[in-house]
C-alpha cells in the first residue's frame, strides 16, 4: 500500500499503479501450489476467495484516492457497493475461474459514480484479473433480474466485499424482492436447465467436475432451490429440517473431494480445465496424497454418486410442496398403487411421509409395473436409497430379481438402483467393480456403468440380423443373456483374468434364481469368452480356417456363437457413443458367417474346398453367366484364396469387371457414411505417399490383391468420413499417389523388435507379419514404406487401433524376400533398433 501512496502522491500514471497491481497478483499466484500444499478443499478456497477480497478492495480504496485526492469522503456515503457473485459469491472461487462481481450505485449529486466505477474497472481488467463484470443502478436490479434466468441466478449468490454498507443495504431488500418474485416459475426453470446439462455431460471416464452428473453444478442446484424456498445461505441451515446431519455430512465429505480435485486440475493444467483428463489422473492423485490413482478416480466417481443422489432426493422434496396443485392431488388418489406410491404419466411417484418400505415391498411394486414405465420420481428414488437390505438376500428377494430380469426393460430398473446405491447391494458381484475406473483409454465408463449401458443395448438392438438372432432365443436364453451382459464385468479388480473370475462369480448367483444347469455351463463359457469375439475379429485373419477352428473350439457350439455375437454387440455398444461402427459390424458380422460355416461342417474344411464352394456360388450367379467367357475364366483364375473368402459373389463379379476395363488405373471414392477408397492399377501406385498424405485420417483396414492381366486391387476404408473441400482435395491426392516421383516426409516412427512377430508358418502360401506398438500418426504409411523398399507384395491388412495402441497385421505372399530375410525386415521397421 505504501508504494501505491508513493505513485499516487508523485501522481504517477494508471499505467504505472496496473504494473504495481499485476506484479502483485503475479506473486500471490506463484504463491498457490505452496497454499495448496497446506490447505485443501473449501478452505483453500475460501482463502483464495478472501485474497482477491482484499486485492479488490485495494484497488477500490486508490481509485478513490485518485478521484477525491486526500479529501476522500467516508466510504459509506459514496452510494457504491462492490459485490461478488457465482462461485466468488459463494466463497467457492477456483483459481482460473472469471471473477464476477457486481457494482451497484445509486444516482447521488455530488459524486461521480459511473467515472469512479470505469477506473475500478480498468485498473482491474489492466492488472490481469479476469473479470466477468455487472453495473446496475440499485433501483434497476430487479428490472435487470428479470430479463434472463442467468442473471437472477448470479444474483442469488452476492456477497458484500467493499463500499458502502448503505448501498449494500439497500441493495439486499431489492434482492430478497428478487427471490420473492416467481419462485415457482424460476424454480422449475433451473431443474429444466439442470436435466438438460445432466443429459450433455453424463458420468464418464473423464468427468466434468463441475457440469457432469454430480458435478459443482447439481450442487449449486439445490443451493438455489433452498435459497429460493427457505432464504437460507447455506444448506447447512435445513439440516434436520429437509435431510440429517448424516445426509448433510457425507454430501459435504462428497463436496470437499470435488473443491480439492477441481483446484489441483486449475493447477495442472495453468487455465481453467475442469474435466479429469486420464493424464491428468497420475498428478492429481499426487498432489491430494493418494498413492493409489485407481483409488483416487474410484472416490471422484462415488463422490459425483453421493451428490447425484442428494440433489436429486432433496431438490424434489423441498420442491414437491412449494409446487403442489390441488388438480394433481386428485389425479394422484386416482392412480395409488398402494398406500404412498403412485403410477402416474409412465413415471412412479412415493411420498416423502411415506415410512421407508422393506425391499421386497418395493421389488413387488417394480415387477408388477407394466413394461411403458420407464421413469421414477425422487420420492421412490428416497425409498430405494434408504430401504433396509439384509445379507444373505433372501429366496423371495432372489424370485422378484429373476422376474425383474425377464421384464422387456431391466436396464430402467438397473439405472434406478444405481442411482440409489443398492445396485452391489442387490447384485453382490458388483461390490468389487463399484464405481471402478477404466484407464484402457477405450472404455467411456467405469466398470458398473458400463455393465447397466450394455444391458441398455441389449434392450435396443438396432441391428436387424441381430435383432432376428436375438428373436430366435426363447424365454429362458433371453434371462441368461440378460444375467451375462450385465456380469461379464464382474471379475475385474483382481489379480487373474477377469473374464475367469466372472465366470466362477455368476454361477451362485444363477443357482440362486434357479437357472437349468444346461443353462449355467453356457453361462459360464460366454463370460469365459466375452472378449474372444471381438479380439478375433478386430485383431486376426478371420478367413483363416486355423483361426477360425481355434475360435469355435472354445465357444462350443453353434447355440453360444449366436449367443456370443449378440453379447459382443451389446458389449461394444455400452463401451461409449460410435465405438460400434460400420467397420466393427462388417467384422463381426463376417467372422459370424465363417464361424457358422465351420461349426456347421463336421470334418474340417480346407481352404481349396472353401475356395471350390464359393466359385460354384460364383458361377451360379445370372451376372456372372452375362460376362464374356475370356473374363469368366481369368476371374476364376485369380489366385488368392483370400479375395473369393472376403467378397460376395456380386462384388467379386463386379471388382472383376472394373479391373477389365481398367487401362491404367481407376479409382472412386465413398463416403456415404464412412470413407473407402477404392483403386484398380496397371502402373505402379506410391501407396507410401498416398498414406502418408492421409495420416490424419484413421485407417480401418486395407486390403490388396493381384487380380488378372496386371492390374491389382486396393480397397482403404477409414473409420472417420471428410466433407467439403477436403472431399474435393481427396480426388487429387488419389490421382497424385501415380507419381511414383511424390514423396512424404513421414513421422518420427518408433517400433521395437519385440512390438513385431512375423509367422512364416501361416499357411503355405502366405506369411503373416503383426505389430503391436504405441498407437502413432502415420504408422500405417511408415510400415507401408517399408515393404515397398522391399518389395514385398501385401495381400491385405488388419487394421486395429485404440486411443494408445494399435494391433496391425499384414498377410503377404509368401516370396524367398520374406522368409529368407526376416532380420532384414526387423531391421528396417525398426530401423536398426
């Protein structure tokens, strides 16, 4: 303060008082990991919030000086107030949040107001404070509140910092006529807002800790609702009169875990990010002294729980009276299921004088719902959450689950569970994957979440084969795929295979609701087998018929393939929204086909055979016989086995007549819903440039054969589409990738010896080269470079790839070039590694 005196008795500039203010702020910010280090959570928040207090108000005292010289007037009777609002108002500030405060004023003569409030203002925003900012004249602010739901929320949550206490007086009579004013309508107009944001920022692997489900946002919610209702400032305030100090006590312990995880990311990341980034988990588990990361993101989620439910409970029974209409009190004596507990618009309503209801009372309520009723008030949510359930379950509690599993939608009444916290209490197999975190980097959700999400897919199949398989399935092979999808999970957390662990887990329970044994061996093999499916697909030759016998000799039979395929859909489709794709669906969906195919032969078939029955289709085909016979025989001649294994008679025809008529080479372009390139070539095609110029584009899989007369085939299909101009750069950078002259400058590519297996035992005709390595733009282009420098002739390719891995392998002729040389090739990709 005494280095301000000095600027302003020399009558320094406002430039010079800014750069004082900004060195200021610039060291107290430096000052904030050492404060974190000692205090954490609101506290660390409340300091913080206290520090820009006195900052503000220094600020404020020498744009006063500079206005009134030494004769500065009492404070209160220059008619300003300063007041914070939002999360300064309500003492919750995080470090790189905007500082919202509202000047209020009232028209005096004599005083300036609006010139002192602009220098406030400038010397705020010049000091590098990141302001967000209202000026009302006092007599305005209800006008004001008025105009956006935004602005009367802001208002809701002002503190007074500095100026006059008159003012501020005056201020608050026109904020408590404020909240006084259409609560109802305001009301209802937040819990709208809040469904909205709870829809667009779910529970995931990386949450929102301030928007997402049981995020800071809910717990504003019920702040404002309470503020509204009771003109309370804290919710500790309804303690014993809307919940209990216990309630109260572990939504605040939930609370806390969310200031202390918010504040560190504002750290981490030097700006304002609030979502838990997977990379941001090691050093945030770090700085709150957790030396388990799994068990650091395990409470965040169970904290995002706790809250969910408090506000969801506690909003509606603090709202439920404040609304009430006598028209609905009628239509609920109309539709009592019971005493207490109504059916009404397809949602289930209890009310909160209702005593806590046993679970098997509220189990036989669920069950003998009609299968429309999708949706559950607060009041039964209560029920459910505070309901008494004694282990072992009991035999009756077991009947009323097995009848809940049978209902058309189980996933509403799993989502119901969760939300109350009884979801392991009912499904004990849960109790070990609550709230469990995913750091695979493919999993959008935690283990329990993700369980419920497939089971929602289950429900929904939007998949018409699947959909018919499903179909065929009778009553009780629906119940055990049902029991399945929503355990296969189930045995992760420990030390040996989970898919191992599940099966073992699910059997009890199948007992307990008295499965067919038949039916339970299954059982235990889709859990076995849950992953092998897709692992198959996405990552092997699916038209070898070694892999393909290995595949069905551990699914058993026919009956577990269906029932496996449709698991592995349901599976997929819970990982998160467009994992299940196109290119998935084709994969699975092809490896079905040629599973059935041999699961249906009872001595194995070999390739020559396979080949023989497919040329027959072939020939059967009204547009093969339309073709001239010269072409007819050099289709059939094609020699890769491979090619008549992947394509349909139709596209096997028509892939031969564009290759006859090709002269030098032709292409087209798809992007109907995903983007193919498909090429024919005579002359040579720099597949490395073509690659490398589309690096940015994720590649799904690739496949290469030598036709007839020279000319050979490539079809690239990606996993992401292009639109506009980059649909038109597409044409030019396919027509480019003929001049063998064009070169690209790859990436920095880094593959180990270890990362790559080269099988030159495949089968007879061809070798097989897989990569598993770091998931790395322009990978694909690299490795493709590669075999072009040695001439090595692809068949096709398995392109697999996640956030941070990729499983890649390459099928080729088997030529003297490979097999003779496979230090050679080692050497090359990993270039002398």
């Amino acid at each position: 303060m005494l280095q301000i005196e000095d600027i302003i008795e020399k009558n320094g500039s406002d430039f010079e008082l800014s750069k004082l203010f900004k060195a200021y702020i610039n060291e107290y910010k430096t000052s904030l990991p050492e404060l974190f280090e000692k205090t954490q959570g609101k506290d660390f928040l409340v300091r913080h919030t206290k520090k820009l207090d006195s900052i503000i108000s220094m600020m404020y005292k020498t744009v006063l000086r500079r206005v009134f010289g030494n004769y500065i007037p009492m404070r209160n009777s220059i008619p300003i107030a300063i007041i914070a609002l939002g999360s300064y108002g309500r003492e919750q500030l995080c470090i790189h949040s905007d500082i919202d405060l509202l000047i209020v004023y009232e028209k005096v003569d004599g005083f300036n107001s609006q010139l002192i409030i602009e220098k406030l203002f400038y010397l705020a925003l010049d000091s590098g404070l990141k302001l967000g900012h209202r000026v009302h004249e006092i007599s305005d602010l209800f006008g004001a509140s008025n105009e956006d739901i935004t602005i009367r929320t802001s208002l809701m949550e002002s503190r007074f910092i500095t100026g006059s206490n008159f003012a501020w007086h005056t201020a608050t009579k026109e904020l408590n006529k404020i909240r006084l004013h259409n609560q109802k309508e305001f009301i209802l107009a937040k819990i709208e807002e809040a469904q909205i944001r709870r829809k667009k920022y779910p529970n995931s692997m990386q949450p929102n800790i301030k928007e997402s489900v049981g995020g800071l946002r809910d717990s504003n919610l019920i702040f404002w609702v309470a503020q509204t209702i009771y003109g309370i400032t804290s919710l500790k305030d309804l303690t014993g009169v809307v919940y209990s100090e216990d309630e109260y006590r572990d939504y605040r312990i939930a609370l806390e875990l969310l200031f202390r995880v918010r504040s560190a990311l504002h750290l981490i990341a030097g700006k304002q990010e609030d979502r838990l980034l997977l990379e941001h988990i090691p050093q945030v588990s770090r700085m709150l002294g957790f030396n388990n990361q799994q068990k650091m993101a395990t409470k965040v989620l169970e904290a995002q729980w706790r809250i969910s439910n408090f506000t969801q409970i506690f909003v509606k029974k603090m709202v439920r009276v404040f609304i009430s209409d006598i028209s609905y009190v009628r239509k609920f004596r109309k539709n009592r299921i019971c005493r207490g507990i109504y059916a009404l618009d397809n949602r289930l309503f209890a009310s909160y004088n209702l005593e806590i209801q046993p679970i098997n009372s509220l189990l036989e309520i669920l069950v003998s719902l009609p299968d429309n009723f999708h949706h559950f008030d607060a009041g039964f949510l209560n029920q459910l959450t505070y309901t008494k359930i004694s282990h072992p379950l009991n035999l009756k509690t077991y009947s009323l689950l097995k009848e809940l599993l049978k209902k058309q939608h189980m996933y509403c009444f799993l989502k119901l569970f969760y939300d109350a916290g009884i979801l392991h209490h009912l499904f004990l197999n849960f109790k070990k994957v609550l709230h469990m975190p995913q750091f695979d980097g493919y999993h959008q959700y935690p283990v329990d979440i993700h369980s419920i999400k497939c089971v929602q897919a289950l429900e929904s199949i939007k998949e018409p084969f699947i959909q018919s398989l499903y179909d065929e399935f009778n009553d009780d092979e629906k119940l055990l795929l049902k029991i399945v999808t929503l355990f296969h999970d189930t045995g992760k957390g420990r030390k040996q295979d989970h898919s191992e662990v599940g099966a073992k887990l699910i059997v009890p329970f199948m007992k307990k609701l008295k499965i067919k044994d038949e039916l339970i061996e299954r059982a235990i093999t889709l859990v076995k087998q849950h992953v092998t499916m897709s692992s198959v697909a996405f990552k092997q030759n699916i038209h070898n018929e070694k892999v393909l016998y290995k595949f069905m000799s551990s699914v058993k039979d026919v009956k577990n393939l269906k029932l496996l395929y449709v698991l592995t859909y349901a599976d997929i489709n819970g990982v998160g929204d467009d994992v299940y794709n196109n290119f998935s669906s084709k994969l699975l969906r092809d490896l079905y086909n040629s599973a059935l195919e041999v699961a249906q032969n009872f001595g194995r078939i070999t390739d020559a055979t396979k080949r023989m029955n497919i040329e027959k289709r072939v020939q059967k085909v009204p547009e093969f016989l339309e073709l001239p016979k010269p072409l007819q025989k050099k289709l059939l001649r094609v020699e890769s086995n491979l090619f008549f294994f992947k394509h349909t008679p139709l596209d096997i025809i028509k892939i031969a007549k564009k290759a006859n008529n090709t002269k030098e080479y032709a292409y087209s372009i798809h992007t109907k819903s995903s983007l193919s390139i498909e090429i024919y070539r005579k002359i040579p095609l720099n597949i490395g440039y073509l690659l490398a110029t589309l690096s940015h584009l994720d590649v799904a899989s690739m496949e290469i054969f030598t036709l007839f007369d020279g000319v050979k085939y490539f079809k690239i299909e990606f996993i992401h589409n292009v639109s506009g101009n980059e649909a038109i750069e597409l044409e030019e950078i396919v027509k480019n990738a003929f001049d063998m002259s064009l070169h690209v400058e790859l990436k920095n590519v880094n593959i180990s010896k270890d990362e790559i297996n080269i099988d030159c035992e495949h089968s007879l005709t061809h070798a097989e080269l897989a990569v598993n390595t770091q998931n790395q733009r322009g990978l694909l282009a690299y490795i493709m470079d590669c075999f072009e420098q040695l001439h090595i002739n692809i068949v096709t390719a398995k392109i697999h790839s996640t956030k941070h891995r990729v499983r890649d392998s390459f099928l080729m002729e088997k030529q003297n070039v490979i097999c003779n040389n496979v230090e050679k090739i080692y050497q090359l990709l990993t270039k002398g590694k």
